[in-house]
C-alpha cells in the first residue's frame, strides 16, 4: 500500500534567529562607539547603564565576560601614553564593523559585486550587452558587430542566390559603459549639528560610514573622499569616522567647496560629483588676508553671495553638487534654491529619518557618461 503525504503550510510562532550572548552585546555596542565617537570607557558606561534597566546580560556572562571577549576577539586594545598612562581603544577591526553595521542598517543587505558596475543611459562601445541592436556606423568596434544578424541581414537583402555581405547589412549590439564616479562627501561639523535638544552629527556619520562601505566594496573603483567643514575644512579619512565629532564653530561653506573642488580636480574619471550634509546656513567666510567675517544672523549676503560663485565654479567643473538640508527654514531654503539653480545640481530637504536611503538613491541614479 503506498504511503499518502498531505502538502500545505504549517505556522507556528517566530522564533528569533540564536545570537550568542557576544553577539547581543556587540549589536548594541557598534551603536554606543557611534555616539560616543569612539569614547570606549564611555560606551562601556552606557551599556553597564542599560544592563541595568534591561538585563542584558546573566550571571553566566557579564559585561566583564564582554570586555575579555572584545580584546579576545580583536576589538579593542590597550594603548599608553607617554606619561605612564592607559587606556583602552577600539581597533581597525572595529571600524570595519561598525562601517558594516551602517551599511546593513541604512542601505540594507546588498550583494558585493564588481568594480566600477554602473550603468549610465548611453549606449555604446561599452563594458556590458544590452541585446538591443542597431544599424554599422562608422567608427563602431568590429568586436560588437553581431555576425548572426549580420548574415541574416545579408540574405533577406541579396538573397542566397547572389549572397553578399555589404556595411549596409552590418549589424551593431549595443553594449554599456560602466562608468566611475569620483565622489566627495562633505559634512558640517558646526555647533548647531548638536543644538536644539537633536543629535545630528551621529546619524551624519552613519550615512558617511555606510557610503564609504558601500563604495569599498561594491564600487572599488569608484572614488570617495570626506572632507568636514567648520570655520575651515579640512579632509579626513574613512577610518576616523567614528571618532567624529562638532566643534565651537560657525558654517564655512565656501572653504568645504573650494576643498571638494581642490579634491575633484586631481581625479581623472569623468563622472564628479559633491554631497553636501548640513543644517544651518554658511555664517562664515575666510578673507584673503586670513580673518575671518562671521555672522550669525539671517542670511549674510556677502557670504551667500560667495556661495553662489563657488556653485557656478563647480558647474563650469561639470561637477553637480547635492545639498542635504536637514532644516526646514523657509529662508533657509530659498538659499539652497538659488544654490542648486546657479550649480544644476539637487537639493532634498530632509530630516534625520531616511537620509541614508536618500543619498544611496540619489548615488546610484546619479549615473551620466559624459561623452566629449
């Protein structure tokens, strides 16, 4: 007698994936080293803090079990200073997770790939078939005629009585470059990035993290560089991300264009472009003879009126520039209109919640050979 089996769906309640009790702790230890800008005593606080009012962890494995697994594992390390002092700081090794965590958490899980993968809308002698073909013209590569098509072209128009093969008949597929994309980040870093009661330095951060991964891996041969800008700008590398932070400054945004341009112009890909995450207005403009004019008050017109020249210089660059406005300021955004007008570039106006998506978005559509 042969056996029946019955097909369909069982349901039961969700289960969590198994974490170990490491890897619980560490989830929320890569966000803490964020906030804290890499204060590893402080993170290190904060979560005995939330150890407390959550029981994170059990008398089988304390915080204490933590920390030995961290320096185990690699994530942290004791340093000295000169004056017989130590201190316990976070490694490369860390970096490269937390930069993961960003990438995971704001961009989501994406497959590494090859170098330079992105498609533009020209179509061409390129990296990539398309399937689509097209008329010989000259100039075209004879590696992309399509020698199927080609004969057929041939007997439909001979016939196979008198066969010939002329350039009339020649067939062409289209193919598509893959382009580079030169990139550079910029991120405010003045006082306001903390004021009014709202972290914004930290999610800031993030998204540079994120990107800067995102690049590393997916896009190796694309090109990313960070600068921040205060009441001068100044680059900084990838690897001292977390360690970010404000300062006592007003908004130089003039110094943070000229810098990105200076950055771009080295760069032989055609494709530049320039992200720019800030909150508040450009109060702050360093003159020829190295004072600086600042004020705070309203939109200063000789300093917007700077502004404005660096977004035409960068246009006749062909270098768009994306503003990220996190405010919503009716004057701040006629500012950032007239900006991105006189640039040809985009402004978004966002909060906090979804930049990361935004600029990832905007990233991977932002892909336009340039062919001169």
């Amino acid at each position: 007698m042969e056996k029946s089996y019955k097909k369909g769906f069982s349901f039961k309640q969700y289960e969590a994936p198994y974490q170990s009790p490491f890897d619980k702790l560490f989830e929320i230890f890569k966000e803490l080293i964020v906030h804290t800008s890499g204060d590893f005593d402080e993170a290190i606080d904060w979560l005995r803090q939330l150890d407390e009012e959550y029981k994170l962890t059990t008398a089988e494995y304390t915080i204490d079990d933590f920390i030995e697994d961290l320096k185990k594992k690699g994530y942290i390390r004791e340093e000295f200073d000169g004056e017989g002092g130590s201190g316990t700081k976070i490694t490369s090794k860390t970096e490269r997770a937390i930069r993961q965590a960003a990438l995971d958490q704001i961009f989501g899980a994406l497959k590494k790939s090859g170098g330079g993968n992105h498609k533009t809308k020209h179509s061409g002698a390129g990296d990539e078939q398309t399937g689509e073909f097209r008329s010989y013209n000259f100039g075209d590569n004879y590696e992309s005629i399509s020698l199927t098509e080609s004969l057929r072209n041939a007997q439909v128009n001979h016939g196979i009585g008198d066969f010939k093969l002329t350039e009339d008949d020649l067939v062409v597929e289209d193919a598509q470059y893959k382009s580079q994309m030169s990139t550079v980040l910029m991120i405010d870093i003045s006082h306001s990035m903390i004021l009014y009661g709202e972290d914004r330095i930290t999610p800031a951060k993030k998204v540079a993290m994120a990107l800067a991964e995102l690049i590393t891996t997916r896009y190796p041969k694309d090109t990313l560089e960070i600068l921040v800008f205060g009441n001068d700008a100044w680059p900084i590398k990838i690897k001292d991300l977390p360690y970010l932070n404000v300062g006592p400054y007003h908004t130089n945004t003039v110094a943070g264009l000229q810098l990105a341009m200076d950055m771009l112009r080295r760069k032989r890909n055609t494709n530049k472009q320039i992200f720019m995450i800030t909150d508040g207005k450009p109060s702050c403009v360093r003159e020829k003879d190295g004072t600086y004019y600042m004020n705070s008050n309203g939109l200063d017109e000789y300093i917007t009126e700077q502004c404005y020249n660096q977004a035409a210089q960068a246009r006749k660059l062909h270098i768009p520039i994306t503003t990220f406005m996190i405010a919503d300021d009716p004057y701040l955004q006629k500012f950032v209109n007239k900006f991105t007008e006189t640039n040809q570039g985009k402004a978004f106006y966002t909060g906090l919640k979804g930049l990361g998506e935004m600029i990832f978005q905007d990233y991977e559509t932002n892909r336009k050979k340039r062919v001169k």
